[in-house]
C-alpha cells in the first residue's frame, strides 16, 4: 500500500488502490485501512467520490459472494460432511468419507471405500498469513487416542506427498503410500469450506508489531518456528504478583546498583525501538559468588520464566543461532549467561559477534532455490555476565562503545538461593504492566524524558552512542519507579555517569599509541645498540622513539590496529615526525651508513630524552636498606 501521505486525489481513487484493499481477507484491517483511505480522501476534496466508488466495490464483491455460495451449495448428502466428534464444525469434504474410524475415498466405479488417505480424524482449521514474509501457515486439528491437538506447519508442507510425511513424527498417521491422498483430502475440505476457514494475520516475532506487543496482544498469533517455541511459551505472567514485588522492592530498598541497573536495561529492550535506539549490551561482571547470575535472573523474571532451560541462555549456540533468537525476541531483551564459556568459532570472532548484534540486523543468505531468505531483524537491549568485562574480549572502539559495563560487587544479596527460588516460581508480571504504561502514556512523552536525560548526559568527553544508551537505561528506570515500584529508589545521575567512557579511553587511535609507548618501555634493549643479540626495532632519541617501519608495521598488526588510521591520527595531533609536506609519514634515518626509513614517534611528556619515565623522589617508596 502507497503511503496515505503520497496519495494524490486522482491515485487514491485509482483501482489499484480499492483492489489492493478488496483484497485483504482480515475484515478488521480493510475496514481501518477504508477509514483511512476516507479520511485521505476527505483531505484531498474527493470523499463524496471515494464513497461512491467504494459502495459500488462492495456490490460488486456482494455478487461475487452470492455466485460462490451458488457454486458451492450444490447437493451434498450427509456422507459428504465431516462427521467427527470433537470442538470443531462439521466441513464438506466432497467425495470423502471422514468419521472417527479414519478418512476414505469413494471409489466412483466400484462404490466401495477403498483408498484410505487417514487412520485418523484431521481436518484444517485456520489459515495464518505472516505479516513478515506473506507466507500461509495452516493449522490442522487432529485425534489420536480420543484427545484433539492442533498443529501449526507451513502450507508448503501439506501441499507436497513428500513433505508431508515428516508429521508422521508429530503424531499424524501418513506415510510414503498414503500421503498423497492426505494431501488431496486436506486441500479439498480447505477449498470446499474457504469461508468458513478463518484467516488470521501471524507473526514469527515478539514484541510490538502493528501497533500491539506480543504476546500479550491477541489480534495477531504466533506461529514462530517450533525450535523456539520454548522461548515464546516461557514469557508471560505466572505464580504471585505481589510476591515478585514485594521481594523486589525489599532489594531495591538497599541502594545496590547491580540491581537497580539490570533491572532497567531488562524494561528498557522494549523502549529502544519506539525511541529511535539501536541495540546495546549491558554487561554484569566480576568475581564469582558476587550474585551475578541470580541478578540475571532477576532481570529475566520481569518477562518471563527466569530457568536456565526456559529464557536465558548462553554463548555455547552459534551466531547463526543466536541471531534466529533476536529475531524472534524483537523487541524483548536477549539474556545470555556467563561469557566465559563460548564456543571456539564464537571466540574466535567475538568482536564480530557483538557488531552484529547491535547492529539490529542479520546477514543475507540465500535459499537452496537461489532466493533470498527474509533478513532478520531486531531492536532490543542484550543482557549478559561474566568474570571479566565484556570489553576485555574486544579492541575495537566501536565494539566497545555498544557495551554498558557494570562492576557487580561482593554479597549483592543477601540470600542468593531464595532469590533465585522465589523468581523461578513468580514471574512475568512486570514485564506486561510496562508495556501497558508504555502505551498509556505515549512514544511522544516518553521521547521527552528520554531527550532530557539525554541533555544530562551529554559531555564531550564521553561517547554519544554510550550516552544515547544509557539515557533509554534511565528513562526505562524512571517509568518504572514511578509506575510500577513506586518506591522513589532512582538509578542517581551520578552512578550512571560512573557506566560511560571516556572518548579517549575509547579511541583506537589513542590506544594504539599507549601501546606502541608500552612496547617500547617493555623492550629497552630493542633499542640500545651496545645490547647484542636481539632484534632491534630502533633507537631512542630527543624524547623520540624512532621504530624500523617494518617493525612499527607489525606492532601495530599485533595489537589489532589499523597503522594507516593510526598515522594519519598521529600527524593531526603532532606525535610523529613527517616529512615535507607531509605526504609521507615515515621519515629517512642513518644507522651505520645506511639510510632506513622509520617512524618518528613521540615519547609521552614524563619521558627524557633517552625514554626512561621521570618519577618524583617524594613518590618513590623507600627500601628498608636505603
């Protein structure tokens, strides 16, 4: 559909426009997007016309109806229905025979009943259209052992003899001989009953899609693949609400930040796409005992069942896998446990890892037809710990700039165990109430606080990104404070400075140069000539370290740097010597007759000439024997 914005006063009457909404088989939604094609019409001085041309679609769509019903109320005996015991309506089947002792076909020659396509009662029940792809999904109803169950599976896959024999492992009685005539019979009582098979919109994802947020809004149903269904079944209220509550606000009541700060990030995942954010890492860590698990589960109880089988999980799955998982958590915080314990190609690119997590996107594959999978996506906060910061896994200051660290202290709680009990039995309610203040209170109100924070935080000397997101950290705090604990327990502006870092400190640049600096100092010899015997890098001279560019070349490589960014940063802040006009950045230096290109880094200010670091006598601590 065009934008309403884009409509002209001659396309919004076009037939392009009235067919495509004709078309949509949810009542509900053509009958908004009418209302809004209306009012569009309204704007433009066309709505006596639009009204016209619509009542003359609906008479045409009226006759259509009628002529169908004609076609389809053709005689039909009392074999030709369904005849199951069970919930669900009686259908045509045409020629079938369906009753509860199986499904068959009627031989129009001999009469008898001698193709069986079923031993069972099935029937189709509902169709699903996914909103994401445009994709039809089915669900079948089927009786095994006197009980009905229901069972969502792609349309492609009860379309196809071959396909379909895979539900053998869900239950249902097809195998290689009868499942092409599963096949016809299920297509024959899903096209004899077309109106009586309801249409529903689906959805694969959680989180706010149309307008609603899932799961708690019911218009759209999800039909995510069934390897996560674990995960969507696991969120939503279940045990005491006011247990969870009370024991909350008790923890709260004692000021520890790790608790107070997990808790915001964990309400914020649903904020950062309302809000304009991208997805961010807030990372708990220190020693063990410390409480950082349980704080996790803490975070994990706002939503849903906080069990290591159930919500949270781990870096041991692949990133492909863990990419399908914030696709389907969308907007719900991703949590993961421990970060210590990764997989070998997981370690090996984590730095990766975590640029393609915050960049709220997944990479594009292709299918075994040679199209192109639909491309995952996701905008939420991910929730992780672990001994050591996350940031000591990464070097690159972008990576590093999507992470929010918390250094968790001793005894966050003081009785871990009972914490831990009471979340896993009583959780999911404070999760759903905060989308309900979200909603009442509106994006645009919201957006304000946010800003305001914003503004707060702002300092030229810490990174926006970081600032950005702690600032949805903080207004996630804020709501929730006010509206749901309503216990004035604050994240302080004070403590959430203490998260962001210093642009310095961030700046790949500036970390590569201290750890050029910190070669040098480690290396002495590789720099005096009367030491034999090892590797020379160059000599110090005049408060320069003037390094081989060979040598320079490979330290930069091994500390993960980019030696072209690095120069050319260098040169602007005036640490290196450059020749002429400044084209090149290495420099010509004699060593022993023979000219050798070099880098001419400057030494930090507390150096002297010959790169030893000046320490004042008053700091020196003094030796029992001096």
């Amino acid at each position: 559909m065009v934008p309403l914005k884009e409509l002209t006063a001659e396309t919004v009457l076009s037939d392009d426009v009235l067919t495509e909404v004709f078309d949509q088989e949810d009542e509900l939604y053509k009958s908004r997007l009418l209302l809004s094609l209306e009012d569009r019409a309204g704007e433009l001085g066309v709505k006596k016309k639009f009204q016209e041309l619509v009542k003359a679609y609906k008479r045409v769509e009226r006759e259509m109806r009628r002529r169908e019903r004609d076609k389809k109320s053709q005689p039909c005996t009392l074999e030709q229905w369904t005849n199951f015991e069970g919930p669900y309506n009686r259908m045509q089947c045409k020629e079938w025979i369906a009753g509860e002792g199986g499904i068959f076909l009627r031989n129009p020659t001999t009469g008898y009943t001698d193709i069986l396509a079923c031993y069972h009662p099935i029937l189709p029940v509902e169709r699903l259209r996914n909103l994401e792809t445009g994709e039809e999904q089915i669900k079948l109803a089927y009786k095994r052992n006197g009980r009905w169950d229901e069972l969502i599976v792609p349309k492609t896959m009860v379309t196809s003899a071959n396909k379909i024999v895979s539900l053998s492992g869900r239950g249902i009685a097809v195998t290689s001989e009868n499942a092409k005539y599963l096949v016809r019979y299920l297509a024959d009582v899903e096209n004899a009953n077309e109106e009586h098979i309801a249409v529903q919109y689906s959805t694969s994802k959680l989180g706010w899609v149309r307008g609603g947020f899932l799961p708690y809004d019911t218009d759209i149903v999800f039909d995510g693949d069934v390897r996560f269904r674990q995960i969507a079944e696991s969120i939503g209220p279940s045990g005491n609400r006011n247990k969870w509550y009370e024991h909350v606000v008790q923890l709260r009541s004692r000021g520890r930040m790790e608790v107070k700060f997990m808790l915001a990030a964990s309400f914020s995942s649903v904020l950062v796409q309302p809000l304009g954010g991208l997805p961010y890492f807030v990372d708990l860590w220190g020693e063990t005992e410390g409480g950082k698990t349980v704080d996790l589960m803490l975070a994990a109880s706002v939503w849903a069942d906080p069990d290591e089988s159930a919500y949270i999980k781990d870096y041991k799955g692949t990133e492909v896998g863990l990419e399908a998982i914030c696709d389907l958590l969308n907007n719900l915080p991703l949590i993961l446990d421990d970060s210590s314990k990764k997989n070998r190609k997981i370690e090996d690119n984590f730095e990766g890892l975590v640029y393609d997590l915050c960049s709220g996107k997944g990479k594009t594959r292709s299918n075994k037809e040679l199209g192109l999978n639909r491309e995952n996506h996701w905008k939420n906060c991910i929730l992780t710990n672990g001994e050591r910061p996350l940031s000591s896994y990464v070097t690159q200051g972008g990576a590093i700039n999507r992470i929010l660290e918390i250094e968790c202290g001793e005894r966050v709680f003081e009785d871990p165990g009972y914490t831990a009990e009471l979340v896993k039995h009583n959780y999911g309610y404070a999760g759903q109430e905060f989308v309900d203040v979200v909603k009442n209170i509106g994006v645009d109100c919201i957006r304000e606080i946010q800003q305001g924070f914003l503004r707060q935080l702002a300092d030229d000397e810490k990174m926006q990104k970081q600032s950005l997101s702690l600032s949805i950290v903080l207004t996630a705090d804020k709501l929730a404070t006010d509206y749901l604990f309503k216990d004035a327990h604050y994240i302080s502006l004070d403590e959430a400075r203490e998260v962001l870092i210093d642009r310095n400190e961030l700046s790949d640049n500036e970390r590569c140069y201290q750890f050029v600096l910190d070669k040098v100092a480690m290396n002495p010899a590789r720099f005096d000539n009367k030491v034999e015997n090892v590797e020379k890098w160059g000599t110090i001279e005049n408060g320069y370290a003037i390094i081989y560019t060979t040598a320079f070349t490979a330290l930069c490589k091994e500390g993960g740097f980019s030696r072209t960014s690095f120069l050319s940063w260098a040169n602007r802040k005036g640490v290196i010597q450059v020749e002429g006009n400044g084209k090149r950045m290495d420099k010509v230096k004699s060593f022993n007759g023979n000219k050798i290109r070099c880098i001419f880094l400057k030494l930090n200010d507390n150096t002297d000439k010959d790169g030893f670091v000046k320490v004042d006598d008053d700091s020196q601590e003094r030796l029992p024997f001096n």
